[in-house]
C-alpha cells in the first residue's frame, strides 16, 4: 500500500510528464502557426516584388518611350533649325553675289570713267600746248602787223581768250553737271528700289469698330443694365460708343482711338466671360484692362527697340513707340509703319556706306510726335523733335524727325533718309485710306487750285488724285507759256495741299479747227 508520500511522488511524475506532453503539443502547434505565417510572408513577399518588378519595367519602358519621343523632337527641331540656317545662307550667298556683281559693275563704271576722265585730260594737255604754241604765233603777228609790244598784245589776246574759255567752261560745267544728275538719279533710284524690294512689308489698315460674340441673348439685356445704367457707365468710362441692336449674338464696339477701343475690347470680353455685369464691377474691369494694356505697350516698345537692334533708348521712348501700336495715320498702323520706315531708312543707308542703326532709329522715332498726349504746340514732326532733345537724343536724330515733312531744313543725310522712306512707305498704293468726305474735298481741292489758274479752262483729278489733267485756253495761252503754268500749278499744290507720295500734273493745250462743207 503506497504511502502518502509515494503518492505525492506519483502524482508529481504524472503531473510533470502531462505537462510536458501538453507543452509539447502546444509547442509543436505553435511551430506549425510560424511556419504558415512564414510561407504566407514568403508568399506576399513573392507577390510585391513581382508587382514592384512589373512597374518598375513599365515606368522604365513609358520613360524610355517619353525620352526616345524628346530626343525624336528635339532632333525634328534640330533639322529644322538647320534647314532654315541653311536657307538664310543660301540666301545670305545670293545677296552676297548680287552685291559682288553690283560692286564688280561699279568698279567697271568707275574705271571706265576714271579712263575718260584720263583721255579728257591728256586731251585738254595737247589742247593747252597748242593753245600756247597758237598765242606765240598770234603774239608775233600781232606785233609784226600792228606795230605794237608785246605787253599790249598779249593783254588784248588774253582778253579775247578769257572770253571764250569762259563760255567753253560754262559749256563743259553744264554737260558735267548734265552728267552728274543722271548718274546720281540712276544710283538713286536704283538704291530705292532695292531697299522697296528687300522690304516688303504687310501692312494693315485698324477699323474704328470691334464686333464682339456674345454666348446668350440674354447677355444684350445685362449689359444695357436697368435703365441703361450698365451701358453709360461703361460709355462714359472708356470713350467708347456701346452698338446693341437686333444682329443675333454680337454687340459692336465703336472709337477712332485705338487705344479706347483696345480698353473696351479687353473690358467687355472680361466681362461677358465673367458674367457680373454691375457699374462698380465694370469699374474694376476696365482699370485691369487700363494697367494691362500698360504693360503691352511698355512691352510692344522694348520688342521694337530688340528687333530693330536699338540699344540705349530712354524707357519713356519705349513707352511713346510701343503707343503707336494703338496708333493709326490715314487708317495705316503706325507702329507698323515706323518699322517700314526704319527698314527702308537702314537699307538705304547700308547702300550709301552710312550707320544703318542709326537711320533706324532716327526711322523708328519719326513719328513719335502723333502719340504725344498733352502736347498740342505745333505739327507732329516739331513735337517729336522736341521730345526726343528731350530724352537726350542725338541731333542727327532730332533733325531728323523734325525735317520729316520738310518744315526745317535737311543738316544731315540721315533726315534724307527718313523723309524719303515716309513718302515710301506712305505713297504705296493700298497702305493708306481716307474717309470719302475728305477724298472728295482733296480733288475739289486739286480742281479747284488748278482752275483758278489764268489761262486754265478745265482741270481734272484722276486716279484718286493722284493725278490732274489740265486742259488750257488755247486763245490766252501759247505753246510757250505752258511751262510757266504747269510750275505755277505744281508750285501752289505744294503751298497749298498736304499728301504722301507726289502728284503728276499734265498741261495740255489743243486747237481744233472745225468746218463744214455744203
């Protein structure tokens, strides 16, 4: 029989190997639960990297596609950059030869009237010695015949020659002369015909009104506002007439000032896109539009100035050029016009061996005097002349713009220059309008200054008064007098009558004799 203690042993032996299979169990339990977590693990780690892999591979293959895509572009560019290049070279090498062969043909000229000049001197040497031989010849006649010494001879020889060198000299000035005018109008007009040709500028006429598309009907009602409040205030804050009427879709927008009209232009489009139509929101509208239309003529005056190639322009001269983009003279641009003008004036000046910069700038500023606000003291050409002194510009400039229109005298050939590229850029047929009004009361004009000429029969201006036909009394006026009116004609026109480009004048005279026979 087991005593006590043995069992207690018995019992403990027992307990301790229960627990140990149940530790063992467990342990054995948990060491299954760490085994599926780790191929669980093992299986997600499988899983993310095959899907991080897979990305990685398309991102690559996108960048890859993206920069093959750049590289394609950026060598398309390239190309095309360097087909232009090779265009502006081929270009560059025809104008080279051409001026090659042009200098090749003066240099021909030159010497061929270098080899006249030489024979004319050797000629006029023999003629001088054989004068001299012929006056000792005369000089011992003279004293064998009259008896007289040879002081007295050679002073009455010398008189009769001085006479006739002296008519000889006029003679030889004139053909000289002769010579020289068409020589000079020939170079002339060649010079400006090539600058015409290399400066072909499109112009564009600005019309005195804006349509604007408007997306609702509705829209008419809002901007007209309650007892047409909306409208005037905008009216009377921009200068500008507001057109509403029954044209679906659109309302019109009209001014002679460009600029207002640019202003009302930028407002309203805000406006229609923005939909609060009120007087205090049109207010804020157009002074946005007033500060952004600012800054596009301070930048139209500073792209100029870079295009042209003009350095050391004071900014408010900047600002005075960029105005004339708003600007319009006989419905032409100005700004558009100051740049022909620049180009025409650069091209003749490189031609006549003289600075092409600054005959564009002297150009570019001509009429800087159209856009001077405030400033009514005298004709655009003396106020751009005094704003450019002003600003510190050089002389050669200020006469420039102020001998434009020929109201001061040409000091320099720079004002040449700019004048005769005004009359070019302004006489091109299609570049400049006038209103009907004025074209009519321009030929009356012409008609009239011609008819009150003495003598004048009829006069008629044809081809938009471009040019006048002048029929004379053939009873009053002689073939002879006929010159004397036409310079009489011509001369009043030009006292009279402002226009671009020139006028021809025709005078003719003709008699009829009429008979009948029975």
């Amino acid at each position: 029989m087991l005593t006590p203690f043995s069992m207690f042993i018995l019992a403990s032996l027992l307990g301790l190997a229960a627990g140990y299979f149940f530790s063992q169990r467990i342990l054995k339990a948990k060491l299954e639960e760490i085994e599926r977590k780790r191929d669980s693990i093992l299986e997600e780690t499988k899983r993310e990297v095959k899907e991080y892999k897979e990305r990685i591979e398309k991102e690559t293959k996108e960048a890859l596609k993206k920069e093959r895509e750049e590289i394609a572009a950026l060598y398309q560019k390239k190309e095309e950059e360097l087909k232009r290049e090779e265009r502006e070279l081929r270009e560059k090498e025809f104008s080279l030869r051409e001026l090659k062969r042009e200098l090749e043909a003066r240099e021909h000229n030159l010497a061929r009237r270098e080899r006249d000049y030489e024979t004319k001197e050797r000629t006029l040497k023999i003629k001088a010695e054989r004068l001299d031989q012929l006056i000792r010849e005369a000089n011992e006649r003279l004293i064998r015949i009259a008896g007289i010494d040879e002081k007295e001879a050679k002073k009455e020889i010398m008189k009769h020659l001085e006479e006739k060198v002296k008519i000889e000299s006029a003679q030889m000035f004139k053909e000289i002369r002769d010579s020289a005018i068409r020589s000079a109008e020939a170079e002339a007009r060649e010079i400006i015909l090539q600058a015409i040709q290399r400066c072909a500028a499109e112009q564009t006429q600005d019309s005195t009104v804006v349509v604007i598309s408007l997306p609702s009907e509705e829209l008419k009602g809002r901007i007209i506002g309650r007892e047409g409040r909306n409208i005037r205030t905008f009216e009377n804050l921009t200068g500008v007439e507001v057109i509403i009427d029954d044209t679906p879709g659109v309302i019109t927008l009209s001014s002679f000032d460009p600029m207002r009209r640019s202003i009302a232009q930028l407002a309203m489009e805000k406006l229609i896109a923005d939909g609060r139509i009120h007087p205090g929101r049109i207010e804020e509208v157009i002074e946005a539009a007033k500060k952004e239309i600012t800054l596009t003529v301070e930048k139209e005056g500073e792209a100029c100035a870079l295009e042209m190639g003009l350095v050391g322009i004071h900014p408010k001269l900047l600002s005075y050029i960029g105005k004339m983009r708003f600007r319009t003279s006989y419905g032409q641009n100005l700004l558009l016009h100051s740049k022909e003008v620049a180009n025409l004036a650069g091209i003749m000046a490189s031609e006549l061996h003289l600075d092409p910069q600054t005959a564009r700038r002297a150009g570019i500023l001509h009429d800087i005097g159209k856009v001077a606000e405030g400033r009514q003291e005298g004709s655009h050409a003396q106020i751009g002349a005094a704003i450019a002194r002003e600003f510190n510009e050089d002389e050669i400039i200020v006469n420039a713009i102020a001998s434009h229109h020929e109201e001061v005298p040409f000091t320099n050939p720079y004002s040449f220059l700019v004048a005769a590229a005004d009359s070019i850029s302004g006489s091109r047929p299609g570049v400049r309008r006038e209103s009907y009004e004025t074209y009519i009361k321009r030929v009356m004009k012409l008609e009239e200054i011609a008819s009150s000429i003495p003598g004048v029969e009829k006069a008629y201006a044809i081809q938009a008064g471009r040019e006048v036909r002048v029929l004379v009394d053939p009873e009053k006026v002689s073939d002879n007098e006929i010159a004397a009116i036409l310079e009489k004609i011509i001369e009043e026109y030009e006292k009279e009558i402002k226009f671009p480009g020139q006028i021809k004048v025709a005078v003719i005279r003709e008699k009829k004799a009429i008979g009948f026979a029975h």
